[in-house]
C-alpha cells in the first residue's frame, strides 16, 4: 500500500493527452516537442504500473514503441525541423493513442482507488503515515517496543478497522504498562514474567503507594475495553468507539511516561 499522490494522474494525462492532437501536417519540431514528455511520462507508468491496472500495460508499452520509433526518425537537423511529420507517423501515434486511451478509460472504470475519511480530529495522513502522533509524545523514546503497536492501530483507524485498531492499541499500552512496571517497583522480584496476564502486572503497580488513580484508569480499560475485544464475538461498532479508546489510553499512557526514565 502506498499513498497516491493526485498530482500524479493529472501530470500523467496532461502530457499524454496532446498525442491526440498531432497530424500529418504537424511540423518535425513540434510533434518531437510533444513526443518527449510523452514518453517521460509514459515509460515508468506502464513499468511500474502503480494504480495496479492490467489491459492497458500491455497496450500501453506497444504505444510506447511506437512513440519512441516515430522519434527516432525524426531528423534533428535545423533543415528538417519545419519539414511535416508524414501521414504515416502521425497515423502510427493516433491510432496507438486511441487503444490505449480507451482502455485505460476501461481499466480505471474498475480500478482499485479508494478515498478515506478523516476520523475525528485526525486527519488520514497522521493515522496513516504518522501514526505516533496520535499517541502521548515520549512513547518511542521511552517504550520503543509500543511503537509498532501504536502505528498499527493509527492505521487501522484511518482505513475504518475500529476493532483491529483497538487490538492493537490494547499491544502497545500493556508494553507500557509492563515498562511502567518496572520502572516504579522497587522489589525486581515481585515484578511478574513477561508471559504473565496483565492483572498480575496491574497488581505488582497496585502494591506501590500512590498509584490508587492509575490502578482504577487501568482496571477500567481492560474489564470495559481490553477483554471483550479478545473475544471473537465481541467487535467494535466503529470508528467513533476506537477513538474513544485511544482518548482513555492516551491519558493512561501520558500519566505512566511520566515515571518512565
């Protein structure tokens, strides 16, 4: 998956559509003027096929020969620059021209292109490709094994996976829950495996003075949010309850940072 930039299909189109234009009567100069970024365009469109499109590749690359033959025979002396193209290249590019455009028209009627909407206050370019930041700052740096948790569920969210982005939002805060862990029990031995459910973790935080509020916020997350979302049956509506979850993990996960060296 990649992000496709829209500039892209108008730029592709705007320098192949002249082709349409070019006659027998045309000069040398000016059909070789349209030729060049013709090709341009055209040679790593039809060799990298980024919008994923079939019939017209193939037919693509025949008009790629084409316009590429046509201006190699195009003279390149001054002499020959108002000399008129010819009946029979302009026919060549035409009719190349023609196959292709109809079935890239074809091709794009049925194309894979998609368009997602912004998720409340965030926009699908964060979600998608900048997903840390909707998470508190100082999570890579201090909890570098819920980065890739976190950047899943940002992207979940931006292509409407509500209940894949709250599994993954669910990774990333119980890694900092176990970082937390450890960070603020003093005893090493009362600090649970890595295997162990997360209860035992919450507990081991339970023991250590001053946690009451973030015992409770962590409690709640995981009896109203985290286990049913384990359980098949159990699905996330929309996109409205997944960000709701990454409000209340986000408050739980900035107050543990803040005990994270």
């Amino acid at each position: 998956m990649f992000r496709l930039n829209g500039a892209y299909i108008y730029s592709l189109a705007a320098n192949l559509r002249p082709l349409s234009t070019i006659s027998a009567d045309m000069s040398n100069v000016s059909v070789y003027a349209l030729l060049l970024p013709a090709i341009d365009h055209l040679e790593p469109f039809v060799d990298a096929n980024p919008l994923g499109l079939h019939g017209c590749i193939p037919v693509g690359r025949d008009l790629l020969a084409t316009l590429k033959s046509v201006k190699a025979g195009i003279p390149l002396e001054s002499a020959s620059f108002d000399v008129q193209i010819g009946a029979a290249d302009a026919y060549k590019v035409e009719s190349k021209w023609r196959t292709f455009e109809i079935t890239l028209n074809a091709d794009l009627a049925i194309a894979n292109l998609y368009v997602t909407t912004r998720k409340g206050a965030y926009d699908t370019l964060t979600l998608a490709e900048e997903g840390l930041a909707a998470f508190p700052a100082g999570l890579a740096d201090k909890v570098p094994e819920a980065v890739s948790d976190a950047k899943q569920a940002a992207r979940c969210l931006a292509f409407d996976l509500p209940t894949a982005a709250a599994f993954h939002m669910h990774r990333s805060h119980e890694a900092v829950i176990r970082a937390y862990c450890k960070a603020i029990v003093a005893d090493k031995k009362a600090i649970p495996e890595d295997k162990r459910a997360q209860e035992h973790w919450i507990k081991a935080i339970e023991s250590v003075s001053g946690t009451e509020k973030i015992v409770a916020a962590l409690r709640d997350i995981k009896d109203l949010h985290r286990n049913p979302v384990l359980h098949p049956e159990h699905t996330l509506a929309d996109s409205e309850e997944a960000i709701a979850l990454l409000g209340a993990i986000g408050t739980s996960v900035t107050h543990m940072l803040k005990a994270i060296k």
